[in-house]
C-alpha cells in the first residue's frame, strides 16, 4: 500500500512526463508547418522562427534585448538577422533614441507569414481539442491556464516563442 505522499508524487511525475512529451509532439507539428507554407521562403531554422515571434510580440525591439530573450550572443542573433534580411522577413532600423542601437520589426511578408504558421499550427490544435469530450476539454483549459500562470510567475518575461493573441 502506497503512503499518502506517493500519490501526489506520481501525480506529479504522470503530469510531467504527459507536457514533455506533447511538447515534443508539439515541436514536430510547429515544424511541420512551417515546411508547409507555400509561396514563400521559409526560414531554415526554428532558432529563427523563434527570434520571428520575439520582434512580432515586441515590434521595434532592440537587438540586445532579443539576445536576452533568446539567451544568445550578439552574433549569433546578427547572423539569424541576416539570414531574415536576405529573405525580406526582417527589417533593421536605427533606433529612435539611440543611433548606436538597432531595433527589429517584421517586414509584411515577415508578418504573412508567422500568420500561415499560426493558422495551421491553430487548425491542427482545433482539430485534436474538438475530439475531445467536453470534461477533458474544460480540464485541459484550467491545467493549461494554471501552467501558463506559473511559468509566467517563475520566468517572468520569458514567454512562450510561439505565444499570440487571437486576432
């Protein structure tokens, strides 16, 4: 017979294990479809895709703070910026206050295309929430709204690559 304590414990490592691997699943599916928009050139890697979300969520950020959200060197971050350049996705600018410093903003195309992205990342989620019974679906929203909330409370201002609003 297991001791009151165990239960939470499995709990707990059940619960871990179950967001570990959906986050893997999850990674597959994001790749996925980014290989799949059509009628543009994607970016090659997801180290770009994620430095894309960071100047979507902040438009005019500069590039120093990109390094600190990505936890990457400068050139590492110039070279990924490059790459984005060259493909018309992103744009870099002086800054307003500070001609030494360069911010980031996403060109249109840049923009079009996190938005195919996120459409087919969303009908692939919709699909697989839509089959689940109503019950799983309310204790998926108020697990993952709790999880959100913590990771939040604990990494402060490190959210999520992909996060957005609904448009």
């Amino acid at each position: 017979m297991s001791t009151p304590d165990a239960a939470p414990s499995r709990i707990w490592q059940e619960a871990t294990h179950s967001a570990s691997s959906i986050i893997e699943l999850l990674d597959v599916m994001w790749d996925h479809a980014r290989n799949a928009t059509k009628g543009m050139t994607a970016p090659g890697s997801t180290s770009q895709l994620r430095l894309m979300y960071v100047v979507d969520r902040e438009d005019g950020i500069r590039m120093r703070t990109v390094c600190q959200r990505l936890a990457s060197a400068a050139p590492t971050v110039t070279r990924m910026c490059d790459r984005l350049q060259a493909i018309g996705f992103l744009e870099r600018l002086p800054s307003p206050d500070n001609g030494r410093e360069i911010t980031l903003q996403l060109t249109p195309a840049g923009k079009e295309h996190l938005q195919r992205i996120r459409e087919q990342r969303d009908a692939m989620l919709h699909q697989a929430i839509d089959n689940m019974p109503a019950a799983e679906r309310r204790a998926l929203a108020l697990g993952l709204a709790g999880m959100q909330k913590q990771l939040n409370t604990t990494h402060g201002d490190a959210q999520a690559p992909g996060s957005h609003t609904a448009a």
